[in-house]
C-alpha cells in the first residue's frame, strides 16, 4: 500500500497547526490570567504587596517565625501570585519539611511553569529528598531560564558531582568553566576549576588555571603569592600538585576578593536557598527613590526671643528637655513597650541659642547659663555648644567650649542646670583652654558618651566620659592640630566608627578605630585639595558611610573607602556656588531627606544662607538654584508635620525658623532609638548615638546615622516600612517589622550575651541542660574581676538522670553555638555516674577565682535549710526551699548589668541539721554577668567593682565576719555551689551564716548534705559513636519573668541569616569531628553561631540492686565573644593553647601561630570554612558585594 507525499505532509501539518494553536491559547490564557490579577493601585495590590514585602524581609532576617504569617496573608489575598508560595515552600525547606514545601512549591510551579526560581528551589527539594537526578533536572531548567543564574549554574555542578557517575568529572570542569565565560576571575571557581583539570589529566585547562592566578596575584596577600608559587614549582606533577591547590584555596579564602566572589556562586553560605524578593504574575514596584522635590522652598519665621541686652546670638543648638511626665513615659516605654501617649506628643527638642556671655532658651525671657567666651567676649563657633546625655539619664546635659575654656552644665530633677565644671576632675589648664568646639563620641563603645574637643590652637583633646560625672583627658589623634569640624561614622564597615578631622587649613585627617580607646592613622590620597567643610552619611546609597566634603572650589566630593582600607575612592557628586570664601568649620553640610523621596540631600549652611543639593534617581544629585538666606545650624521636623525644617539665625543674627514648603505628598517614618533606662545593664548610651538605623521599605533601602534621638527617613511613595535594623553602639542588631509611616517609632534597645548551650534527649525532646565554658572567656574580664589566664580549662555540668534518656539505644546530647562568640571545643565527654541508694551525686558549677580541678561529690540526700532573711531581715524562705524557678531577687537593679547594691541572703541550717562535718552548703542559683564593654565602663571613675561573693558568719560581737572568702559565682544559669560548712568556727559546722555580695546573682535553692566518699559512684566514660558539626541557626531566648535567666527553645530557631557581626577566620568545615574533640591537646573544633554539634553516645548497661544513674558533661575548651571591648574580638586569632596566655598575644598571621604550626594538617582537613562579617554588613541590602 503506498502512500503520496502530499498526503504523509497534511497529517503532520494538521498536528503543528494543532500545537501552535494550543500555545497561543495557552500563551493567550496565561495573559488573560496575568491580565485579571489585579494592578498598581487597587487595594488587594497593595495588602499583597505589604504583606509580601514584609514577609521577604523578615525572611530574608532570618526571622522566619514572622515570615510565615505574612507571606500566608499574601496568598490569601492572591492566591494566583505565585512569589509568596515559593517563599513558604522554602521556609518548610528550611525546616525539613518536605512534605509542606513540596505542596507549596509544587503551587507555585504551577502558577509559574517558566521560573528559573522556582526551578532553582524544587531543585532543593529533590535534594533534600534524595533524588539527585531529579535536582540536576530541576537545575538545568532554572538555567535554561535564565543563563546569567551563576548560583544554579554553581549548584548543578555540585550536585552532578555528588551524584558520580560516568563524565560527571568532565562535566563538572565544563560547568566551572561556562561559570567562567561571565565571571573570567572569580577565584572559587577558578581553583575549582583547577581540581577538576587535575582529575581529568587536562594539563591545558590547568595550566591556564595557573596563568589567570598569575595575573590576579599581585593584589594577593604575601601567603597567598607564596603558596602559588609552590603550586607552579609541581604543577606537572598532579600526585603532588592537587594537595598544594588544596592549601592555595584555603589561604585565597582570606583574600577580599574570593569572598566577594564566593557571594555569586554561594549567595547565603550555610544557609538553604534564596528567597525570591521580585512578583512573578503581578506587575513589579518601580524600584529607587521618588522623584525629587524640584519646587522645593521653606517659609521662614522669626522664633520669639529675649531681649539682646548680652549681645547677639551666633550659636544654637536643639536640646530634648523632657518634662517629668514625659521622662518617665520614655522610661516606661522603653522597658515594657507601652507609653502614654500624650505624655510623648510634641516630641520637639528645645531650641538653645548662645553668644559670647551666655546660653539661653530661644523661647524664653529669662536667662540661661553662662558660656566661656573668656575675657575678650569671643563669640561661639557653630560648635561650641554641645546638647548631650553625658550620664544616661534621659536628661540632656549641656558642654560649652569657647575661648575662655570648657564648661559643663548638668540637668537635674525639674528642669535646672549645674554648673559642675570644677567636679569634673580635670585639670585647670585644659578647662581654662581655648576651644574653637566640642562634639560626642562613644569612642570606646561602652555605653557613655566621651567628648572631642577642639583646641584653638594645639592637638584636639579626647575627654573619656569615667559614668561617674568625671572625665580623663588624652591626646589620641597623632599629627592633627586646630581642628574646626569632626565626623564619627564607621567607614570601613568593620563595626568600629572611625574619627575624621578638618583643620584650619583645610586638610582631612581620617583614623581608624583599633578599638579599646586606640586609633591609627589612615592616610588620604595626598591630591585631594582643600575642604571647608566635612560629614559622614551613606551618600551613594551602598550600605557603607562616606565622608561628604565640600572643597574650597564648591565641589562637594564623596570620599568612599574600598576594600576595607586597601584604597580610597573620591569622586565629584555636585557642585554649589560658595557665597564668599570661609574659613574651614564657617560652613557645615546637612545630609537628610528634605523631600522625602527616599534619597538623601545635602544642605550646604554657609555663614548667610544655605544651598541644597537633593539626592535623586538619575542624575543622582541636583543643585536648586534658590539659596535660603538663613545660617542654618540644626535641622529637625519642627512642627511634626513629617518633612523636616531648618533652624538657624537670620540677617539680623535674629533666631528663626524656615518651616518645609514641599507639595510633594511623599511618605516618611521617624524613628526614636532609646536605650532601657530602667533594665539595669548600662551598656548603650540613652538614645543611641553612634549606631546606625537602615531600613527597607519595598525596593527602597536607606542607612542613617542615630545622630540625634529622632532618626527622619523620607519614603517617597511607598506605604510604610517593611523592616528597619538598628546597629546600636555596641554592636548588636535589632530588627523592627513592619513599622508604620508618618509616625514616631521608638525602637528598644535589647542586647545579647555569649556561650555555648547543651541541650539533652528527656525521652520527649531536646531539653536545655544548661550553658558552660564559663570559665575560659578569652579576651575580657570575669564579671569584672580578673583578665584572661585560665590556667583550668576542664569544666562539669551535672545531668539528672532523668534530663537524659536513652533514644534508639544511645544518648543524644548536642551542644549549641547561639549567639555572638568563637567557640573552640577541645573535648567534649559524657561521664556515666551509678551511684548506690538513698546517695546523690554533685559538681561545683561555679566560676572559680583560682584554678580548680573538678571532681566528683557523693553525698546524703540534700534537704533544704530550715529559715532564710533576705538583707532588709525580710523572711525570704520560701523562695529557697525548692528548685522550682522561683527565685529570691529582692536586691534591685544597679547601674550595670550584673551589679547592684550589697545584699545577702541570711541562712539558718535548722536544729536537724548534723553537727559534724563534712557538710556541704548546696547553693543553687544563676548569675546576671557583666560583659567586657561594662568592664570597660566600671574600670573607668569611682564605680564599685562587683564584690565577690563570700560565705559569712557571726564574729560573736552581734557583727559578721568572712568565713570563707572569693567564692567566685555561679557559672551561669542554674548553677549548682558546694561550699564546705565545717572547719569555719572550729571543726563544727557553721549553723548560721550569710551569703553576701553586690553581684546580681538570684538563689533558687539552699540546702546541705553530707559528704560520703566519692569512691562509693562508679563512673564510666563511653566514647562517642558520632560527632557531626552541622549548621542549624539561632536559638529563641525568653524568661518566665525578670527573676529569671533567659533560657533558648531547642525547637525555635530564629534566625538563620548572619545575626551579628561574625568573628573572622578559619572554622570548622561541617560533618564528622570526633577526632578533634576525643583528647585536650589543643586539636579543636572552631564553631560559629548558628553551629551544633550532635553527639551519640553508647548506653552502658542499666545498674541493678536500686542504684541510680546521673550523668556530667565534661568540656575542656575557650569561648571569644565579639563585644567590642573583647580583646581581639574581631577574629579567631590568636589561637588558643593550654599553658598560655592567649590574650597577651596579639593577633598576626594564620601561618604564623602557635597553633596553626603545631596542627598545619588540621587546617587543610578540619579548619577550611572561612567566615567573615560580610553578610552581616550588607545588612537590608541583598546580596550586596563586600
């Protein structure tokens, strides 16, 4: 039977009509669904788009437990945007949810079949699932979408690699090297690359590897170029060659630019997925700023002024003179959240104007308080007169500097100034100095405010606030002289604020900040010019402070560092007409939103008027051609009408104000940064200053500094604030969400602590079985008491029996890196205690002040004492009897955190309590520490250090005396103290005595027994079945009550994104680490926040004839916080060793530490995570390179 041509063609013809005609009626419903979503401006838009917004960046926080209400809400309002649904799948993801994620990203997929995202995200799924085959599908799609996803690109190669199998080397090379073809120079792909050329025996494609590495290696580190070479002396010899790439990949992770290039191919290391921030189906927000205010004009007014009997003003400065009522609101809201709200309306600063003789309310008849013009009456300077809260208590102080000297004027209860000068307790030669002007620095970063001031003529002076109304004078700033402006923001985004000076002849000096109090020289480039002026501000709007510089010619230059001080970048943002030639510190630069529309403005304040720059999308700065005629000096929203206005003095020297004329409707927030007056930790100063504030509202990303107690953000048209991130002083972050527009926001501060957690298997779930290496803290004080030598590194934690139970015939136990700290676990161990009956078993889980082995203690069954009286003779027995988690805390809040007034705690044993010994005290109770930073604080002035907790008893003359003295203190939370009751009074056992100190420590439970020979237990030591290092986020704190310590939820992790400012350096890679935890030989696993450690342990057999069973952690290791005044808390060097004092030994090179030489292999098999605070310092901007 034959067939014609034409008739084998019509069929097939048929078919494609068929098929293109189903295509387009599938493209044409696509379209028609896009076409019913609804748009820009209807009401279901913009809940989508609020909800969505605050979900992304909530997730994006890390903060997942706010995420998935939010992006939930979004998909209820539009089920057929398919954005949110991938998000909630990937929330599930991170959670091990596989069954929710693939339902969530199974909708979304449907919604859009198209998207590389999406495609990027079931990729994950079938990973987590085991399907590899599958993942690589999924990721050849995502690619297919979108070739320039280097991320998915990297991904398939990794998993291809994973899955083995013939080619899959040759493939994994050709991945690396279309990588490549976008990025020639990205460093990880490269030496990844060059592994798979050594595996494949393709000497050309490694030889070529070699000659890129060559040409990138003169910006290289001397290591770096070092162990290159070593890799060309044996490139032809692949046996040898693959384990010096090995070392080259290692050392090149120190190197600025891997890590930049890690973010393209690895965006969130350690962190599942990426979260899709854009719509899919509905139409996207325009990204950038608003349009600018061109029309911009300000209406000035007269301020009522006194009469000018003492001369004309030339100075002011704004000033927050709460009232009582409004004091204590602040004070209420800032502890519990809550305020009256009309104690808080009118949150407007007082205006000060000051001449030559005195300084006064610009609204008030009645005179102020003198100022030093010295004997010539030398008018103030711009500068001159200081508002500011030098002693933390929401009461603005005043600092005069003029010619006649230094002046300092403190606020009181209602309202008064002293004058307090001659208090201060320094010299008569620097306050009777002559000062062109003072500014505040918490150059130290431990929570007060010290001062900058500028001599007329000389050095500038660093006056360190003591907290105690005092201040110590130094010269800090090497080669500067006649200072006339100063800038305090963190250039280099290393967490430290750096200090820049302009001189009289107009030259800029910038130092960084080595911490502690200490600053170096950072050379400019020797081309700059001249400047008048100078101010700190993220100017071109990437994450990072600039100096903004107005050059004598009216160039305003943006001054930017690159590289984290390996360059510096200058370029010319705008230029403005200078009305006549000032001297340097004549004129000052505003930068603020004057419009509104989201993009910062600069204010150029000349001596008669004032020109405005306004920030803009492209070009990105306009100059307006109308000047104010006002000597502006301050800028505040006056009359809170949300667009912010200029105060200054008019032609006549007359106080005035110019009121915001702009039509523009465009939205803004305040915010009100405010420490926790009422908490007792003393760690930020009242309102903030120093930190920074940035925020994300929609495709809008902003950063300011807390200059002032109200930080103004402009919004342009976006809704509201989706989330703001407020860095405070001291280094930790703070997440606000979803904070409403066109209204004051106050932010309370809330602050961290550092070590590691154990948590145990109950039978039900992981349970908290407490926090330790307390006693190794490198780099800091010990509750203010002693520095960093532990010649006692070993710590135990007892487990009850019934805190650890048996899961699938083993003990799992896992130890948890929470917060903001360098853990290095030397050896970790679970000791196995049987013990006979109607016995119990203890450790002392206290901070010893001497080197203390531990040991075990078998005693009589505890029973509690009999009566106890708090220190006011106050009945306090109750709270001690059981440990129930009621706690006697009757001794207040001090100043600082972890010390407060003298109290005790009073105890009588009862009459049947034994009367010889040994008896043993079994105190337990849990510790509010200090910190490094309150150490800093307390070692500065005439502060009381914490007074260490002693063991009292009567001295037979109706007193007391130390019985047993320096008994260190609780080792943390619900720290068991055995403390010997006999041999104090004789050999009988002291049957009344008192526990006395200043620290906060908060007892549950007093009670004693009788000491029996430990030999009676019988201990066991099972070495562990596995150890895995793995990453699993941050934990959730929270406490029953303000008696409490705050304790983590195994179950509730909260963050896991970067949540503080991660110590830099080499850790631990992820997966099994037993060897380096099995011995104390200085071989450690190096662990990060967010890391766990799980531990299996084999069971012994049960013991018989009744005996009990409980358990000891045993730890041997040292912890390194990242406080700011942690010595060395920026990194994981210098290493730690036992028999060594590590804190006396700065930080140098990886190569050349101790450690390192004795354990190189360590750090080519175990040490080869790099981490740094890269992702941290990106902070609301995704994916932003370092």
């Amino acid at each position: 039977m034959s067939t014609s041509q034409g008739s084998r063609v019509k069929p097939v013809v048929i078919v494609l009509l068929l098929i293109a005609s189903g295509a387009g009626f599938a493209t044409y419903w696509f379209r028609v669904r896009q076409a019913a979503l609804p748009g820009p401006g209807t009401p279901a838009y913009q809940a989508y788009r609020r909800a969505f917004q605050v979900g992304v960046a909530a997730l994006e926080a890390g903060r997942e437990e706010l995420a998935r209400p939010r992006l939930t809400e979004a998909t209820a309002l539009i089920p057929g945007e398919p954005a949110a649904w991938a998000n909630l799948g990937l929330m599930s993801l991170r959670k091990n949810d596989l069954q929710q994620a693939e339902k969530d990203l199974k909708k979304a997929h449907a919604l859009a079949p198209d998207s590389g995202e999406i495609e990027a995200l079931l990729a994950l799924l079938a990973e987590k699932q085991g399907r590899l085959p599958e993942a690589v599908a999924h990721y050849r799609k995502a690619i297919a979408a979108n070739p320039r996803d280097l991320a998915s690109l990297f991904a398939l190669a990794e998993t291809i690699s994973r899955e083995g199998g013939v080619g899959s080397e040759a493939e994994y090379q050709k991945l690396m090297e279309q990588i490549l073809q976008a990025q020639p120079n990205n460093l990880p792909v490269l030496t990844r690359r060059a592994g798979a050329a050594l595996r494949n025996q393709d000497q050309a494609a490694f030889q070529d590897t070699l000659d890129r590495f060559a040409r990138l290696a003169p910006d290289w580190s001397a290591l770096s170029r070092k162990v290159l070479a070593e890799l060309q002396q044996v490139s032809k010899k692949p046996n040898e060659a693959i384990p010096v790439l090995q070392d080259l990949d290692r050392v090149l992770k120190g190197e600025r630019s891997y890590q930049r290039d890690g973010f393209v191919i690895l965006p969130q290391p350690a962190v599942v997925g990426s979260p899709i921030v854009r719509f899919l189906r509905l139409v996207p927000p325009t990204p950038g700023p608003a349009a600018p205010d061109r029309d911009l004009t300000f209406r000035i007014e007269a301020l009522s002024a006194p009469a000018k009997a003492n001369g004309l003003p030339t100075a002011l400065g704004l000033a927050w003179l709460f009232t009582e009522k409004q004091r204590k609101a602040l004070e209420q809201h800032a502890a519990q959240g809550v305020a009256d709200a009309s104690a808080l309306a009118g949150f407007t600063p007082t205006v000060f104007v000051a001449n030559a003789k005195e300084v006064r309310p610009a609204n008030k008849a009645s005179p102020g308080f003198s100022f030093p013009g010295g004997p010539k009456g030398i008018a103030p300077t711009s500068a001159s007169v200081l508002p500011v809260d030098w002693d933390n208590d929401l009461r603005i102080d005043f600092v005069l500097a003029g010619a006649g000297g230094l002046r300092f004027w403190q606020q009181r209860l209602g309202g008064s100034f002293d004058d307090i000068t001659g208090k201060t307790g320094l010299a008569a030669d620097i306050l009777n100095g002559e000062y062109h002007g003072v500014w505040a620095a918490d150059i130290e970063m431990d929570s007060d405010l010290d001062l900058i001031a500028a001599r007329r003529t000389g050095a500038p002076l660093l006056l360190r606030n003591n907290g105690d109304n005092t201040f110590k004078a130094f010269e800090s700033f090497a080669g500067v002289k006649n200072v006339r402006a100063f800038a305090w923001a963190d250039l280099d985004s290393d967490g430290a604020p750096d200090a820049t000076f302009l001189d009289d002849q107009g030259r800029l000096h910038v130092f960084t900040n080595d911490r502690s109090g200490l600053f170096s020289p950072w050379p400019l480039p020797a081309d700059l010019g001249t400047f008048v002026a100078v101010t700190a501000a993220d100017i071109n709007n990437d994450g990072v402070f600039d100096l903004v510089a107005l050059r004598s010619d009216g160039a305003l230059m943006r001054i930017s560092d690159q590289g984290q001080r390996q360059a510096w970048q200058v370029a010319e943002i705008a230029r403005v007409p200078l009305e006549e030639k000032a001297p340097p510190g004549d004129i000052a630069l505003f930068v603020e939103d004057l419009d509104n529309n989201g993009a910062l403005d600069i204010l150029v304040a000349g001596p008669k008027s004032a020109q405005i720059v306004l920030g803009a999308d492209e070009p990105r700065f306009i100059t307006l051609a109308r000047s104010i005629p006002l000597r502006v000096l301050a800028v505040h929203d006056v009359n809170n009408d949300g667009r912010l206005d200029l105060l200054g003095l008019s032609a006549a020297d007359q106080p005035a104000q110019a009121l915001n004329q702009s039509t523009k409707k465009y939205r803004w927030q305040a915010l009100r940064p405010i420490a926790n007056p009422l908490a007792g930790d003393g760690r930020i100063n009242s309102f903030g200053l120093g930190g920074e504030v940035e925020i994300r509202s929609g495709a809008l990303v902003q950063k300011h500094l807390i200059h002032a107690p109200v930080v103004h953000f402009g919004l342009g048209e976006e809704d509201a604030v989706d989330v703001a991130r407020i860095v405070w002083p001291n280094g930790a972050a703070q997440y606000e969400f979803a904070g409403p527009s066109d209204q004051l926001v106050t932010a309370v501060q809330r602050l961290t602590t550092s070590c590691p957690f154990l948590f145990t298997f109950d039978g039900k779930g992981m349970r908290f079985a407490g926090d330790f290496m307390w006693g190794t803290p490198l780099g800091m004080y010990i509750n203010g008491q002693n520095i960093g030598d532990f010649p006692e590194t070993t710590e135990w934690l007892k487990i009850p029996g019934k805190h650890l139970l048996p899961r699938d015939g083993y003990y799992d136990v896992r130890v948890h890196a929470n917060l903001w700290e360098a853990d290095y676990f030397d050896k970790l161990a679970l000791i196995v205690v049987d013990h006979p009956p109607e016995t119990e078993i203890h450790v002392d889980e206290r901070f010893f002040l001497t080197p203390t082995k531990p040991r075990l203690h078998v005693t009589t069954p505890v029973k509690p004492v009999a009566r106890a009286w708090d220190h006011h003779g106050k009945d306090a027995t109750a709270e001690i009897r059981a440990i129930d988690g009621a706690y006697l805390d009757r001794c207040g809040r001090g100043r600082f955190q972890g010390v407060t007034q003298d109290h005790w705690v009073e105890v009588d044993l009862g009459e049947d309590a034994p009367r010889a010994g040994p008896v043993l005290l079994i105190a337990r109770g849990w510790l509010h520490p200090t910190n490094s930073s309150i150490n800093v604080a307390l070692g500065q002035g005439k502060h009381a250090a914490p007074r260490p907790l002693v063991l009292e008893v009567p001295d037979g003359k109706g007193g007391w005396k130390v019985g047993r003295p320096a008994l260190g203190f609780p080792a943390g939370k619900d720290k068991t103290l055995l403390i010997r009751l006999d041999g104090i009074e004789g050999k009988q056992v002291s049957r009344r005595f008192r526990l006395r100190t200043s620290m906060e420590i908060y007892w549950d439970f007093l009670g004693y027994a009788t000491e029996l020979d430990e030999k009676l237990a019988r201990l066991q030591r099972p070495a562990p079945l596995s150890a895995d290092l793995r990453f699993r986020g941050v934990l959730a704190m929270s406490r029953k009550n303000d008696s409490s310590p705050e304790v983590p939820d195994y179950y509730q992790v909260i963050r896991t994104a970067q949540p503080w400012r991660d110590l830099t350096g080499y850790y631990t890679r992820f997966g099994d680490v037993g060897e380096l935890l099995a011995n104390v030989d200085d071989r450690y696993v190096i662990a990060n926040a967010g890391d766990e450690i799980a531990l299996r342990f084999p069971v012994p057999a049960a013991p018989s004839g009744g005996w009990q069973r409980d358990f000891i952690w045993e730890c041997d290791g040292w912890t390194r916080d990242g406080d700011p005044n942690t010595r060395f808390g920026t990194g994981v060097l210098p290493l730690p060793a036992h028999g060594v004092n590590t804190d006396l030994r700065p930080p140098t090179r990886l190569q050349d530490d101790p450690v390192y030489q004795r354990f190189p292999a360590d750090w080519r098999n175990y040490h080869t995570r790099y981490v740094t605070a890269h992702a941290f310092a990106r902070g609301l901007r995704r994916l932003r390179n370092p």
